[in-house]
C-alpha cells in the first residue's frame, strides 16, 4: 500500500519516474506495483501492474514546488505521465524554463507548474544543484 515512484531502466524511458504503489513485497529483491497514470498494453482500461527490483522504487517524494529555479538547477519535468530528470537551461520568462534531458540531448521548454527540484536519497531526500 505504500506509495513510490519507480524509476524506468526502459529504452527510451531511462531517467522517468512514475507514481505507483506497492501492491506486493517480494523480500529484498523484488516489489508488484499498481501504476497511477500508466494503463495495461492489453486492457488500456486496466492500470499497468509490473514487478521491478528493488533499486528501481524510492518513496513517493514530499510535495515540494518552487517559484523559480536557477540555471543549471537539476529538475523533473512531468511530461508522458512521468516526472523526467533534466537541467535547467534557460529561461523564457518568469513562468517558463529549457530544460535539457542528458539522457537524450534535447531541450524542451516547460511552464513552471510543470517542474519540481530534482531529488535524490539515500535514506532523506536531498536537493541538488548542478555544476
């Protein structure tokens, strides 16, 4: 029943987290999750459930949003129902950055509503900025 993100080692999807929640422990190897925003390929009506390794979930992140960022500051932009790592790198105007995903060499622009501080942990969260 615990809430988590789970972080995608899928082509294509590398440096992505989805909320899900844990619908079944497998010891220290392995967790079944129900997925929030992604749907069964087979049943589109039915949410995507999926066993993954322990070092693809971490806890579901508190809420924290920001008025700005930074450049250089790392996010995740929530696009394709996920939250995706990236960096800022530029800004539009008050309400709009570049982000660029190094995973995938591009840079999108996002409304503020659409980013948060990029988050890591290692037992707390910690806020990091890129050099």
């Amino acid at each position: 029943g615990d809430e988590v993100e789970v972080c995608s080692k899928q082509v294509g999807f590398v440096g992505s987290y989805y909320a899900a929640i844990v619908i079944n422990n497998y010891g220290n190897q392995s967790y079944a999750v129900r997925y929030k925003n992604l749907v069964s390929e087979d049943d589109e009506s039915q949410p995507l459930i999926e066993i993954v390794s322990t070092d693809e979930v971490r806890p579901m992140p508190h809420n924290v949003s920001a008025n700005e960022f930074s450049l250089y500051d790392g996010v995740d932009a929530y696009d394709n129902d996920g939250w995706w790592v990236g960096t800022i790198y530029g800004k539009q105007d008050s309400r709009h950055y570049y982000v660029f995903f190094d995973a995938y060499g591009v840079e999108i622009l996002y409304p503020l509503s659409h980013l948060r501080p990029h988050r890591e942990t290692n037992g707390m969260w910690v806020t990091k900025k890129r050099v």
